[in-house]
C-alpha cells in the first residue's frame, strides 16, 4: 500500500458539495440535519461512570434533559451500577424508567465471542432495546479475525430467534472497511449492518471520507467524535479531543450520512461519544504484510492520569455538554446551508 500523507485528511468544501446537489435532496438533508437522532453515549460520561458514581439511569435523565431521541449504553458502564450486574428484575426497571423519558436505548457491548454477546443480547431484550453494538477483538491475523467474528455473529438468529434488535458492528480501529463489509455480506443477517465511528479508520489506516463512501450501504449508526491523528511507527494513532478542534471533516460527514437513505433517513442513530484524552495506537500500516497479525488489546478506556480527580470529572461532564452545542450548530449550519442555496 502506497503511504498517504496526514494532508489528505483535510477537509473538502462541504457547502460546494452541498451545492452540486438537487433541490429536492437538498430539502431531505435541511430536513435530516434540523431532525437528526442525537443520542447520548455513555463514554461521554466515562471518567463519571468510573469514578464519580453517575450510572446508566443518570445518563437516561441527562438525554431526556437535553432533548435527545435515546441514549448508547455499555453493558459495563457504571461499574457496579451497570447493567451487566443487574438482575433480569432491575434490567426490566430500567427500560421502563427509559421509556417513560420517551428515549430510544441501545446496549453496546466490547466483543463478539459467544458468552458476552450473548448476554449482551440477554440485557438488550430484558431492557427493551432496539439495538445491539458489538465488535471483535480477537488476537490473530486479520483472516482469522474476521472469519471468526463471522462464525460468531451468525449466532445472533439463535439468540434472538423473534428478531427483535438491529444489530451494528462498529469499525474500531483494528479491521478495514473491505473486511468489515465483507463479515456483514458473509453473515447475512438483515438485521445487521455496520456503525460508522467518526476516527476508529484512522488506526486502520485510512481516510475517513473514502471509509464512508466505502461502508455507507452498510451504515445505520454513528458515533460522533473528533481526534487529532498523530503519526504512529509508520502508520496513525488518534488522540481523541473537543469536537470541532481535531483534524476530521466533520461537516462533510455529517453530510455524507444525512443524505443516506432515499425515501427514509438510512442513519437510525447518532452517539455523541465525546471522548477527549483518549488515545489509541496505530494497528495496520502501509508497510503491512497481506494477513498482519493484529495483538491482543483491552477494550476502549481513557487513562484519568494524575490531575485533580474532582476536576478532571467536571472537565468530562462540561465536554460532554459542549460537545451537544457544537454538533447542534454544526447540523443548523448544515440545514441553513441546503435552504439558503434555494432562496
């Protein structure tokens, strides 16, 4: 694979993109981007549900205050507060709290191996949620990976026989979209399709735009973030940062997938997963053999460092807010760009 150069990730002229459109798409994306599915995520409030006690029915309160559609839960946040500790009693509680906020809530889960997504589907459905994330983070070579995650993902049918939840496996950082596209076309779930996160390419090594392009029959949910790329060995790492000071084209995405889907919106979900300091190693490079081997890794966390615990919190709890304001502004801009070309 040829190196690309970090300036390739600047970012293009989403208002000309905007203005090669017709007048009716662009009504559809003025129309998507005043009424896109923000939802909360939980990693926003990582630090918070790690050390500062805020649980999963918190979260719910914070979506429903801000007036968002749903929320993203990890079967593990909140510690001991999480859902992967409550009872199939408190589980069923907790959806019915979610509910009557009039939020939509999806469970997320950090693999695909048998036991945990399998309980990952347990609480999905004791909760009442409408959809399951999950991904693989086997250690092997990539073709073992991937056929693994495949065996795996075709269990989905025996653990949830009515089909009740959609399901989405997210690209985080290890797999291209070639491969992932290629897990979904072999597991051949309709149900299944792929959760396009803003940065996780970077770390495979590509772009994020022609990652879009490439995943985008496949897309149904998003993760939301920005990071600053870093060269990594001979490949990239991201530090992920404050929403709008990173290098991704965040207008031009948002564009990108607003427009997906003709007759209804094809993106059901958009996680606003702020996630400032955290940081995560380059895992496929330019220079790679065919089948590189990816290493063991954990799941996602943020190191809290050695800052002031009370203040690094709050520093967590107010990005979070920001990071809402400035995706709202961002898709206003959107939605008064498509109008203002019509007038």
């Amino acid at each position: 694979m040829t190196e690309t150069t970090f300036d390739a990730l600047s970012s293009p002229d989403w208002r000309a993109k905007i203005a090669t459109l017709s007048g009716p798409a662009r009504a559809r994306l003025a129309e998507r981007a005043r009424n896109a599915p923000l939802f909360a995520h939980a990693y926003a409030f990582h630090l918070n549900m790690r050390f500062g006690a805020v649980t999963p029915l918190q979260l719910a309160e914070f979506a429903y205050e801000q007036r968002l559609v749903g929320l993203k839960v990890h079967v593990e946040d909140g510690e001991a507060a999480s859902l992967a500790g409550m009872s199939d009693a408190a589980l069923s509680e907790y959806g019915a709290a979610v509910e009557q906020f009039g939020l939509e809530l999806h469970i997320e889960t950090s693999t695909t191996q048998e036991t945990g997504l399998f309980d990952a589907v347990r609480i999905a459905l004791a909760t009442g949620a409408t959809s399951l994330r999950c991904y693989p983070r086997y250690e092997g070579r990539v073709s073992e990976i991937v056929s693994q995650t495949i065996v795996d993902l075709r269990r989905l049918e025996t653990f949830d026989p009515e089909g009740r939840l959609r399901y989405t496996l997210e690209q985080h950082e290890d797999l291209k979209s070639e491969e992932l596209i290629g897990i979904v076309k072999a597991v051949a779930n309709p149900r299944l399709g792929l959760l396009f996160d803003f940065g996780n390419m970077i770390n495979a090594y590509e772009l994020p735009l022609p990652a879009l392009a490439a995943q985008a029959p496949y897309v149904t949910e998003v993760h939301v973030k920005d990071c600053l790329v870093q060269q990594d060995r001979d490949g990239w790492a991201h530090l992920a940062c404050q929403t709008g000071t990173g290098h991704l084209p965040l207008h031009a995405m948002f564009v990108d997938l607003l427009l997906l889907g003709q007759d209804r919106p094809q993106v059901l979900s958009f996680g606003l997963e702020e996630e400032e300091g955290y940081f995560a190693p380059a895992l496929r490079f330019p220079s790679e053999e065919s089948d590189p081997f990816i290493a063991a890794r954990s799941a996602s966390f943020t190191d809290i460092g050695t800052t002031d615990l009370g203040a690094r919190l709050s520093q967590e709890a107010i990005a979070a807010h920001r990071q809402l304001e400035t995706v709202r502004t961002m898709l206003n801009q959107i939605a008064a760009e498509a109008l203002r070309i019509d007038r």
